[in-house]
C-alpha cells in the first residue's frame, strides 16, 4: 500500500481517509476541542457535536461491525 500513500501525498490528501471508521471516528472524537475552539457561537458547536454524535450512533448500531472502541 506504500504507492497508495505516496500518491496520495502527491495529491495533498489525508491518509487518515484509509483507515477503518471506527478509528477515523475516534480521531475526530480526539481533535473535537481543537475543532470547535474558534467556532463562533454555541449553536454551531452543538451542530458539530451532534453530527458526530450522529455517526458515532450510526457506526454502533451497524451489525457486524469490528469492535473496536470508538
């Protein structure tokens, strides 16, 4: 998989994009601070939240599903 890295660097593009969602997920969940810190106003972080809230529920309720933690 090491060309699909390169060409992805090539192209600018995250590798973050390769891994499985579960662990893209907690990526996002870890980064939510810095993500929201300069958002202008409470209802936008609430939009934020919720909608990864949102696919947080969307991945658990999938069966079948790797388990790993999110």
């Amino acid at each position: 998989m090491w060309w699909v890295k390169e060409y992805l660097a090539r192209q600018g593009l995250s590798t973050e994009a390769l891994l499985p969602l579960p662990l893209q997920l907690r990526r996002e969940i870890e980064r939510l601070p810095e993500t929201v810190a300069n958002v202008p106003s409470e209802q936008s972080v609430r939009e934020i939240v919720a909608g990864l809230n949102r696919r947080v529920v969307e991945y658990m309720l999938h069966p079948g599903q790797l388990p790993i933690p999110v």
